[in-house]
C-alpha cells in the first residue's frame, strides 16, 4: 500500500468510526495507524497538503475526545508523540490543529488511566507528548482548560510517590520557561510558598533528571525574586554550577542533558550569575569535560552542547577561556591546568567541531548550523590576538571543508535538502569573512573558486534564484537569495585585498541575474540582509551596464506580493474570504525576462517564426510589399497571446495558491470552533468558580498569615541546608586528601612489596645456603659431643686428683698456720728486741753526745794552754 492509498484509507476509517464507534472500526483504525507508523509517519503527514491535513485534524480531534476506546487513544497519541518529533509538523500541530490545547484538556479535565487496557496508561502519555511539544515552545497562557492543566500538574507534583511527578515536573518546566504569564499564575497561588519547599526538597533526589526539572522550575520562578536570592547566593552557587555540570556530563540520558544545558543557558543570562560563572575555580575542567562530550556520535546530545558553548560565548572572560580550550594543543591545556585530562576528553575539540560542520544534508541541520556559529565566534575574539597562531593548523583543516560546503548540490536534490544548503552556505560564508587572513595565493584562488560557485548557482535549473518557486518570497527563495549576497559581500572584500579582481566582479555585479536576489534582500524583513544588499548596491551602481530600471520592476513586485499577503492575513484573522485570485496579476507585474522559464508554448512560437521565415526564404523571388504587412500582423497576434499566455499563467498560479489557502482556511475554521465552543465551556465554569473564590477570598487572607510562618521557617531549614551542604563539602575535601594521601600510600606501599619480594627471594637463597651449612654444622656438633665426652672423663680424673691435692693442701694449711704462729711469736720476739735495741740505741747516743761533750771541752782545753804558750 502506497502513502496516498494509506492516507485515503486512515482518513475514511476515522469518519466512520466517528460516526459508529464499534469494535470493529476501532480495530480497522488501529490496524491502519500501525501501517502509518511503519511507513515514517512523519514524511506523510506532511501539514501543507490537503489529504494529511485532514488526517491530523481527525486524529486530534479524536485525541481529545475522552469517550473514545483507551487502547485506540493510546495508539493515537502514540503515533502524535511520533510526529512531534519532526521540528516542523511539531509547529503546525501547536499552532494549527492547537494540539497542545487538545492533550492538555485530556490530562487536566478528564484525567484517566488505562488500567483496564493492555496498553500504556493514555495520561502518561499525554504528559509525554505535551511535554515534547512545549519545549523550546512559548504557550500562551490563553489556551484552552490552562489553568485547570496547571493545577492539575502542581496537585502531582505536591503528592508523595506519585508515578506522574517525573512528566508533570518536565512539563512543568516547559511551560515556566520564558512564560511570565504561567509564572504569575503558579506565584499568585495560595499554597505556591508549599510548592517552593517541595521544589526545594526535589534537589536532594536520588534521581539526576528530577534535580534538574525541579531546579529549572525553581529558576524560571525565583531567579529575580527574594527565594531566588537565597537559592543561587553566592555561598551556594558554587555547589550549583558543580552539580549542573555533573548532570551535563553524567547524566541519565539526552533529555537530562537538555534540560541541564538549558538551564544553565538560563542561568547565564543573568549578569550576576555570569559574573560568578568567571570566577567559580573548576570551569576549566568542566570546560574540558563538556568539549569532550562533542565526541559523542548522538546529534541531539551534540547539539545541546553546541547551545552551550554559544551561551558562553556571550560572557566575555568565558569567550577567551574557551577559545583557549578549543585551539590550544593538549599539551598546553594539560600544563596550564596542572592537572590530567579528564576521562572521556579524549582528541581534540576542534576535530570533533570540523566533523559536526561537515556533516551530511540529511542530518539535523541544528549541528553544522550551531559548530560554524560557534567557529564564528571563537574565531572573532581570536583574530588579532595571541592565539591565533595555535589556531592556524585548525584553520589548515577546516578551509577545505568551508570550500566543499561552497560546491553546488546534486541536480536530484529535494527542496528540503536545497534549504538546509543554502542556510550552511550562509553560515560557511559568514565564517569565511572573518578569516581572511590567508596568504594571497590561497585568497586569488577562494576569489576563483567563488566565481565558479556564482556561475553554477546561476546556471543550474534547481538552484536558480526562485529554485522554480511560484512565490517571490518562499523560504527556499530567501535562503539563496542570502547565499548569492553573502558571496558577492566575501568578493567585495577579497576585491579589495587581492589584485585585479575587480573586473570579475564587476562583471558579475551587471549580470541581470543578481537581480532578483538584490531584491528580495533590499525588502528583506532582516536588518543584516538589507545592509548587505546595499553594500552591493552601493557597488554596483555607478557601474553602467547595471539594470537599475529591472531592479525596481522586482521590488515593485515584491512589495505588491507582501501587500496582497498582508490582505490575506488580515482577512484570514477578521473570518472573511479572501481576495478574488485574479487581482494578483493586476497587482503583480510580469516577471523579469531573466526569471521567465522557456516552457512549450514559447518553443510553439519559436518554431511558428522560424517557419514563417523559412516561407520567406523560400519566397524571396517574390516582390511583394504585402508580406511585410502581414508578417506585422502575425508578430502582433503573438506577442498578444504571449501575454494573455503570462496572464493565464499568472491566473493559474493564483488559484492554486488560493485554493491551498482556502484547504487551511477550512482546517483552521474546525480548529477554531472546537475551541470556541471549548472557551464557552471555559467561560460557564469560569463564572463558576469566580462566584466560589469571592467566598473564599476571606479565607485565604488568614492563609496567608499562616503561610508567612512557614516562609520564616522554609527560610531556617534553608540555612541549615545550606550549613549540611557546606559541612558535606568540607567532608568531601577532607574525604578527597585523605584519599590522595591513602593513594600516597598505597602506591609506596606497592613499591615496598615489590623491594620485599626482591628481598624475600635473596632471603630464601640465603635461607637454602643456611640449610647446608647447617647440616654441616650438625655432623660437627656431633664431633664435638664426643669429645666432650672424653673431657667428663678426664674431668672425674682431674677431680680425684683435685681431692687428693685438696688433702695435702689442708695439710700444708695447718702447717702454715703453725709456722704462722710461731712468726707470730718471733715477731714478738724481734719487737721486744728492737725495743731493747732501741733502749740500747738511745743509751749510746747520750754515750756518743758525752763523749763528744768530753773530747770539745779536751780540745778547748788544748788551744789555751798553745795560746798561753
């Protein structure tokens, strides 16, 4: 079955089971949205064309019915969630078929769970789908049964154990974020002061993805007021950046990740935050971590990263950093860090930016459109500045990439691909005019290749200026006309930095082909479009081959198309009909000769005049003045029904495009009242409830009172949170040395063992040498026993003999001791002796002194009788 025959099919099953709700029908019509599941949904349910747009408009209209089959709601909603997926059937689902408003009168007015059905509770994935939709979505708060979702998704946030917290905190993001409406609506809340402390007791979850819903809630409704304060001080942020980035870089999955980044973009915004951001102490590893998450192959992942990395560019000391961390070499980075490359930062960043840039066409366009914005930027702050040497090997790498972006596309490419061409190319182009500074040769030969590039835009049928469009200002149109301008803008300035280019540029600027993009540019909507366009013309117009005159027959006619535009709209918002088609040729001129397609009428006539000037040739001897006359009036006939031809063509154009308008128009009228009849139901339960809240508008002031109490107390269990979280960091520093040093030690003590193991293999060695000689030493041992056996033996003799000497000794004492006395005595004897002798002694000295007395007074006696004589 083909996509036409399965639309056919779907389209006829979801009318009859609208109109008989049996078993059998609900069976055929699940059985058909299986088929559609299986042959890409997506690529079908295309909303610009009239068959899918009636099969989405049944299939949301049965969505939201809560009476239908749960099973079949189950499937629809499914198959929706699927369709959610493609970024541009995600728009028209919210702003056409107002889906959002449809899933949210499900989940909030008739809240229900399949528990009956076999299949996945409808509740959970209308929350699901709801929460696809709505993000990177602003919804307004005007949208049906709003009000009645969101106190629905606070009711589950607030209970305990609730399997709806994850999706209605997810949802509930989405819809804060960048919503003043909804944000005023949750504060004006009675109980909203319970629903900060839930939000705040969520950061303390085990589950990373329900920390970063409940911090993104709080974000989106406290960053500027007194909680907010308090909630990202400066005591605290620190802890809020290191757990952000956690969740980046170990995340439970994509959309943990997404969430994280966005809300870190979020938080960026704020100066005061910003400023902290340039001061936290570990941004530099984080940095590392989140390039080095670019090596991951999901685009989705890559992508988010990418938005990351742009929001930080907008700070000015985190541009340079990153700029640092991208174009240095890795051995720089490690030393300025003093520390090791974290796990999973392997290669380098600028690599893994050169393979998102030059993905392929049919990849998410977010990846290579976001890697060269990114290059852009980094690319500004480090022209003329230090690093733009380690940047020059990066640049050797990415010019051949930026050159092959430059090449036209296959002829068989479809318009979607053409686009997403032509928006890279924009970009490439842009990335290119702030890197110019190349050594001449490879500038000539950029001017060169961009001339070859200009020519087979030009010359190619599918990347003409319109690409073939009927509309002056399509998407498609728009994006090439940028290209073109963005080429001529690079030539312009190669021009002037590149010798005797200036007459290929000229001559390029008189082709009228550049007419029609100069135009569109010149009544572009965009600031940046316009002033190039008038760069170019600044240039071209003193040039006098320039078609100045076809130039101002196309803004003429784009600024009738915008005109006839802005009538539909006005008449498509006020409910009329819209203009009659045929008041589009008289407001739109014919078109540029240069923009006309030859098509087969035009060849008819070609061949009608070559055969009317063939019968002349064939004539000529025929002098008759009539055939010039005639021939007047047959060129006369034909440039008249080439104009009617142009008109009708014109006319043709017109109705189809009316009717496309009027398919939408009758689309959008069933859309609008099903939501005028839904506002109606809205406005009855309004009135209701307006009537209840003036009675208990008493009771909550007394409310009020109380809950001004429990902020007092929210404000203490605050401090001592934030005292718990700083003792846990203090005990995570003490934790993060001790482990250092414990690795210290374990890393000396593994040294020591191997040194031990040396030692103990010397030592069993020695032991085996020990062993030997100890053996020897016993066979000695035993020697030595038997000679002290011998010396017992001699001892005994030696004792005998001792006794024996012993007696004899004993005898000799005794011996002694007489002869001891008998010295005893004699001594006695001498002392009495020399006592005598000492008496003995003293008697002759007197007996010497008489003498002497005697012999001087003998010898006086002498001299006197010599003297007398």
């Amino acid at each position: 079955m083909d996509g036409t025959t399965c639309l056919k099919s779907l389209l006829l099953s979801i009318n009859q089971y609208k109109s008989s709700r049996s078993a059998a029908n609900a069976a055929q019509l699940q059985k058909l949205i299986h088929d559609l599941c299986g042959m890409k949904g997506p690529r079908l349910l295309s909303p610009q064309q009239v068959l899918p747009s009636e099969c989405l408009s049944g299939l949301v209209e049965l969505a939201g019915d809560p009476n239908i089959d749960p099973c079949l709601s189950s499937i629809i909603i499914s198959l929706l969630a699927q369709l959610a997926s493609d970024e541009e059937i995600k728009v028209a689902l919210n702003s056409t078929y107002n889906l959002t408003g449809t899933l949210a009168s499900c989940s909030a007015v008739f809240p229900f769970h399949a528990t009956h059905c076999c299949c996945v509770s409808p509740l959970v994935q209308c929350l699901q789908v709801l929460q696809s939709l709505t993000y990177s979505a602003r919804v307004s708060h005007c949208f049906t049964h709003m009000d009645e979702l969101l106190a629905f998704l606070v009711q589950h946030i607030q209970a305990p154990n609730d399997d709806l917290t994850v999706p209605c905190l997810g949802l509930m993001a989405n819809l804060c974020r960048y919503n003043v409406s909804v944000q005023t609506h949750i504060k004006s809340l009675s109980h909203v002061k319970v629903f900060y402390r839930t939000l705040i007791n969520f950061l303390a979850h085990s589950s990373l993805t329900v920390v970063v819903f409940a911090l993104s809630v709080l974000t989106s409704l406290t960053l500027n007021e007194e909680v907010g304060e308090k909630l990202f001080h400066a005591r605290n942020i620190h802890q809020t950046f290191q757990l952000i980035f956690n969740i980046i870089v170990n995340g439970d999955g994509t959309l943990t990740r997404k969430y994280a980044v966005d809300l870190l973009v979020d938080l960026v915004k704020n100066p005061k935050i910003a400023n902290y951001l340039t001061r936290y102490e570990h941004f530099s590893p984080c940095l590392s971590q989140v390039l080095g998450l670019l090596h991951n192959k999901d685009p989705d992942s890559a992508a988010k990263v990418l938005e990351l990395l742009l929001s930080l560019c907008s700070v000015p000391g985190l541009r340079t950093l990153l700029c640092q961390a991208v174009f240095r070499p890795a051995g720089a980075r490690l030393r300025l860090g003093s520390k090791k490359e974290p796990q999973g930062c392997g290669g380098e960043p600028g690599v893994a930016l050169v393979h998102w840039v030059s993905m392929p066409l049919d990849g998410p366009d977010k990846c290579y459109l976001q890697a060269l914005l990114l290059l852009e930027e980094l690319f500004e702050e480090t022209i003329d500045s230090a690093l733009y040497s380690s940047a020059q090997p990066f640049l050797d790498l990415l010019l051949p990439v930026l050159l092959t972006m430059l090449e036209a596309p296959d002829s068989t490419c479809s318009e979607r691909l053409l686009k997403k061409h032509c928006s890279r190319v924009a970009r490439a182009l842009d990335l290119l005019l702030d890197i110019l500074q190349w050594p001449l040769w490879l500038l000539m030969a950029l001017f060169v290749f961009l001339c070859v590039c200009m020519e087979a835009l030009f010359s190619s049928g599918q990347m003409d200026v319109s690409f073939g469009c009927t509309v002056a200002d399509s998407e498609l149109s728009q994006v090439a006309s940028e290209v073109i301008l963005k080429m001529l803008d690079l030539m312009r300035h190669l021009k002037q930095l590149v010798l005797d280019m200036e007459t290929s540029f000229y001559r390029i600027l008189q082709d009228q082909r550049v007419v029609a993009p100069l135009s569109q540019s010149l009544t572009s909507d965009h600031r940046e479009h316009v002033q190039t366009a008038l760069r170019i013309l600044f240039e071209a117009a003193p040039l006098p081959d320039f078609p100045v005159v076809l130039l101002g027959e196309s803004i003429t006619a784009n600024n009738a198309y915008r005109q006839r535009e802005a009538e539909l709209s006005a008449s498509r918002l006020s409910g009329l009909e819209p203009l009659p088609a045929p008041m589009l040729s008289r407001s739109c001129p014919p078109p540029a000769p240069s923009c006309q397609s030859s098509g087969p009428s035009q060849d008819a006539i070609h061949s009608l005049i070559e055969k009317l000037q063939s019968s002349m040739e064939l004539q000529d001897h025929v002098k008759d003045l009539r055939v010039s006359e005639i021939m007047d009036v047959y060129e006369q006939k034909i440039s008249a029904l080439a104009s009617k031809e142009g008109r009708l063509q014109d006319l043709l154009e017109a109705k189809a495009m009316a009717l496309s308008q009027a398919d939408r128009l009758i689309a959008q009228y069933r859309c609008q009242r099903a939501q005028a009849e839904a506002e109606a139901r809205k406005l009855a339960s309004l009135l209701k409830e307006a009537e209840h809240r003036k009675e208990e508008l008493q009771v909550e002031l007394s409310g009020q009172v109380l809950e001004a109490e429990r902020a007092q107390a929210d404000i203490q269990q605050l401090l001592q949170h934030n005292a718990r979280l700083q003792a846990d960091s203090q005990d995570h520093q003490a934790l993060k040395a001790s482990y250092n040093e414990l690795l210290n030690r374990f890393n000396d003590s593994e040294r020591m063992l191997k040194e031990l193991q040396s030692a103990h293999i010397i030592l069993t060695k020695q032991a085996e040498v020990l062993r030997k000689q100890n053996e020897g030493l016993k066979e000695e041992v035993r020697s030595q026993e038997e000679r002290v056996r011998q010396m017992d033996k001699e001892k005994e003799d030696m004792e005998e003999t001792i006794d024996v000497l012993r007696k004899e000794l004993n005898k000799t004492e005794q011996a002694r001791k007489e002869a001891s006395i008998r010295a005893s005595s004699l001594e006695l004897q001498k002392s009495q002796l020399e006592a005598k002798l000492q008496k003995k002694e003293e008697e002759l000295s007197k007996h010497s002194q008489m003498i002497a007395m005697i012999h001087s007074l003998s010898s006086g006696k002498l001299k006197s009788d010599s003297l007398s004589l």
